[in-house]
C-alpha cells in the first residue's frame, strides 16, 4: 500500500480537488481467449503490460522477479511465484521517497534495467541497477523480499554504462558485470563493451580493475547496436555469458558466450542468437516482436527457463502495452543455452506440467475493481516522485488535489495515479465527483509520455461546465470533443468509460441524473504507441486531476 495508514480524505470537495469513488478495468485479447489446461499450459506474456527489462532469481522453492520502471513511482516492482507462471507483486525495491529520488528526470531516464540476485554464502538479495542522470549505478539490498525494507542505495561510482548484475560462485567470489564504453575510441555510436569486475560483498565495492569480456558483439565487422544487459551463469563447471545487442527494438536479440573462468576468456556458442524475432515474417499470427533482456534460471529440479521482454503489436509495429514479460524453457543444444530456435515464433501457450491452480492478476483477459477504501496497492504507480504530498484514500474513494502541475510537464510530478495497460483490446471506468474552477481539469489520463497522451474528464471554461476529449500528439494538442453539460449533470457524479480497440478508442460518460452521452469515437490511440511516441515505457492509465493546457 501507498502510506495507507497515513491517508484521509478531506471532508468537503474543493474545486481544487477530485473524488473518485471507484475505478474497474477489464481485458478481452483475443489472444487469451484460448482454452487450455491450466495445470500443464500456460499463456505468454506471464506479466502482461509495461514490466520490461525482467531479472530472476531463486531462493529453494520462491522465484523472484523484478523489472524496470523508468521514472516512474514506487520504483522496481518485485514479484513472487512458485512457478514462475503465476505472479503476484509482493512490493516495490524502491518505495520511499528520500530512498532514490526521481525529481526532474526524463521518461527514457531514471531507473533502467534492474537485476535481482539471491547470495546464499550470506543468505542476501541484491538488486543492482542504474538510474540514468541520477545516483548512476548503484546496489540494495535485503534479507527478505516478503518483508521488503530494502536499504538505501549504495553507489558504485567506480562502475560507468548501464545493466549492472551480480553473479555469485560456488566458491564465495562475487562478480559485477555492466555494459560500458569499449576500450579504444567508439567505431560507431552505439559501440559498447561488457565488462566484469570482483566484488566485495562485506563492503559492497568493487575490487582492483575490470576485465574486458567482450568488445562491440558477437561480429566486431557488423557493427550491432547495443551490446548491453550481460548476465553469467554456471552449469557443469562451466561459465556462460548472456547479453543482449541489436537495440531493444524490434531488431532486439540474446547472444550466448562460455568459457571455462568467470572472467573468461569467453569465446561464442555453437548457436547464436539464442532468442529473435527479427528474421520472421511481418504477417503472422499472435505476433511478438523486440524480444530480449533475457535472464536465465535452473529450476530444483534441473530445468533451465528464461523470461524476457517482448512486444505484441497490433498494427504494424505499433503497441501501447509497452515491453512486457515472457517466459520459455531453455533447451540446451551443443552446449548452448536455447531458448528459441532460429526461426520459431514466441509460443503463446507454453507447456509446463504441475502449475499452480489459481487466477494470476498478471497474464490472461482478467477484470478488477476498487474503490479504494484498502489504499493504493501495488500495480498503481505515479510519475517521478510526489513531492506534493501522497494521494488520500478512504471509504469515500481516491482524492486527488490538483497541485498546479500539467501532466505534460516533463520535469515534475502531477497528480495523477496510473497503472498499466495490459491489454491491447480493454474497457476501464471511474465514477468521480469534482466541481472545477476555471482551467482546471478531472478525469482519466491514458498516458505514454509528456508529449502523448490522451484526457477524457470535466473542466469548466468560460464560466460553463464540459466534458472534454482532448489528444496529445508530439507536443500538439487536440480537442477531439467538447460538450457542454446541464445544471443537472454537472452538479453530480459523472462516470467516466473508456473503451479501447488497438489504434481506437471510444469515451463516453454516464451521470447521476440518469443521462449518459457518447464523448467520443475512434478516437485514434496510435499516439500512445512506442511506436510514434519512442521511449521505453508503455501506456499508463489513471485518474488525474491538474491544469489543462
């Protein structure tokens, strides 16, 4: 919860200020529309939505999982399974305010791709990570994720680039790999070098200088985008080395090293690359596209499975729902670990025998409300970190007051809580009470960025009251709709639904008086694509409450 124990809600409604009573959201994706046997298949994406860059580990039985959030707040979801099928948020790595601030930093900044390991030589998780133009690379830690508490950062300051991770030995010795800048003058723009260094666990520090594991890629003369996110792993004595290259678009790939030390020399497997989808056909069906980050993990029993990030598209290249979590058994061929053969599309059912038997709030076409009478659980997040004082909850529902900052502000924190969009094809409502003064403005935000996004709420201009639709597209806005209200509407609640189909979205509103009207139809939603929007995050979907512009 967010602060839960500390949030009331004002006992009269402010023109500055919106209530809303309830919020429902509800999927239908065709391609979860499937029947399979829940006990021994699963449906891919196992985390639907913005839940990119994915980093597992184990401790016995529990798999953890974390991924990036970018700027927004709390930061670094971490997930529990004991399937790795069937997760649930248990928590959030970065949930104080003061913990790492994310004041003033841009949406393609911030916290980047975190990696979550498990030490059993001091019974410890680590998650190490960067945030972008912030603290840079640093590392937390905790003794249990249930409980969570994770400690303050510790920077690294001696470790540049991005994609930090942990690998811990048999022995005791502790490594940090990270992408860098390669060792000589860059051949091209995105030319990067992976690079290892030992590390002191008692005093969490690098040691000594790092080792260069690998220049450029696996072709030095091709010249890929992006050599990042190295990870090791051990199997039968010997050390394997996964990294991503290609850009995290849809060119997006895994690569595979071994060797027979930790800090190598590492020399390409038999089979490269282990995961792609940028060879395939454009027109196929349940297509994924950009997929990699992967990580990798032995199960009790010996089985190897990796999860990362892939897209599902649904026009062309376009897609709002952002890089979302995948997961695929490992096949280990001439002693390469496999995750998909050269020319297979990501499966959308997956067989893997003994899963849990319960719903998952995180894959499928699932449905749910609040009314926010229990706070604000974890899938809520909201941008950067609030410095205006925390939402307030109670059995009147969610109030936001407006804190004067427009949520196309690129520099500051609006007030506005979202979660993510998780379905291509998906319906959402809110019910609100809000009397506004002139220019401002409550409702519902589908939000991609500061300069895309689109709001559907009530605003008063001129002295009258309106519902409005209005498309933010590249810094230029649109006022799709505008329609006035009567006394008699504008003095109650309003319900606010959205209904989204790919590229399109229609807005209507329902009120107290009993009337209803349709705001708005087709409305064109490719601007929340990452597609026209660029970026790394995905659409984002909440009541808010601020200046309209």
């Amino acid at each position: 919860m967010l602060a839960a124990a500390a949030l009331t809600v004002a006992a009269c409604q402010s023109p500055r200020k919106a209530t809303f009573a309830s919020f429902a959201y509800s999927g239908h994706d065709a391609r979860f529309e499937r029947t399979i046997d829940a006990r021994n298949e699963y449906l891919n994406p196992v985390i639907a939505g913005f839940y990119s860059d994915p980093s597992i580990c184990r401790k016995g039985d529990d798999y953890f999982l974390v991924t990036s959030t970018f700027a927004f707040y709390p930061a670094l979801p971490v997930f529990h399974s004991r399937d790795m099928v069937h997760w649930r948020q248990i928590g959030s790595a970065i949930d104080r305010p003061d913990q790492l601030p994310l004041d003033s930093l841009g949406f393609n900044r911030a916290v980047y791709a975190p990696d979550i390991s498990y030490n059993p030589h001091n019974d410890t998780f680590y998650i190490i990570n960067t945030c972008v133009d912030g603290i840079e690379n640093y590392v937390i830690k905790c003794r249990d994720p249930f409980e969570g508490n994770w400690s303050d950062p510790i920077a690294l300051p001696e470790v540049e680039g991005i994609d930090p991770s942990l690998f811990f030995d048999d022995d005791g010795k502790a490594y940090l790999l990270h992408n860098g800048m390669p060792p000589q003058e860059r051949q091209w723009n995105s030319h990067r070098a992976l690079w290892m260094w030992e590390y002191d666990t008692d005093n969490d520090r690098v040691v000594g200088q790092p080792t260069l594991l690998l220049d450029g890629g696996l072709d030095f003369a091709a010249q890929p985008e992006w050599l990042e996110g190295p990870r090791v792993y051990k199997r039968n004595g010997h050390y394997y080395l996964l990294a991503a290259e290609g850009g995290t678009y849809e060119y997006h790939s895994q690569i595979a090293l071994s060797a027979d030390n930790a800090l190598g020399p590492y020399t390409p497997c038999a089979i490269n690359p282990i995961l792609t989808q940028r060879d395939l056909p454009e027109q196929r069906e349940d297509k994924v596209t950009c997929t990699g980050h992967a990580d990798i993990i032995e199960t009790p029993d010996g089985e190897w499975y990796a999860i990362f990030h892939g897209c599902r598209p649904y026009d062309g290249n376009h897609y709002n729902t952002g890089r979302e979590t995948f997961l695929l058994p490992v096949e280990w061929t001439d002693d390469t670990p496999v995750i998909l053969a050269a020319g297979e599309a990501v499966p959308t059912v997956v067989r893997k025998s003994g899963l849990e038997s319960c719903d998952s709030p995180t894959t499928g076409n699932f449905a749910w409300s609040t009314d926010f009478a229990e706070g604000l659980d974890g899938r809520w997040i909201m941008i950067r970190t609030p410095r205006h004082g925390m939402p307030q909850t109670s059995r009147r529902g969610l109030t936001l007051s407006d804190n004067g900052i427009a949520i196309s502000t690129g520099t500051a924190s609006p007030s506005f809580v979202g979660f993510r969009q998780q379905h291509t094809s998906f319906d959402a409502s809110t019910r609100m009470t809000f009397t506004p003064s002139e220019g401002a403005f409550a409702g519902i935000a589908l939000y991609q960025n500061d300069r895309h996004y689109i709001l559907f709420g009530k605003t008063l201009e001129d002295g009258a009251q309106r519902l409005i639709v209005e498309r933010c597209e590249k810094d230029s806005a649109e006022r799709i709709a505008s329609l006035p209200l009567t006394a008699a509407q504008a003095s109650g609640w309003v319900e606010l639904s959205v209904a989204c189909d790919g590229g399109s979205c229609a807005f209507s509103a329902s009120f107290a008086d009993g009337t209803s009207v349709q705001a708005a139809g087709g409305v064109d939603a490719r601007n929340l694509s990452t597609h026209v929007a660029r970026g790394f995050n995905g659409v984002i979907i909440g009541p808010y409450t601020g200046p309209i512009e």
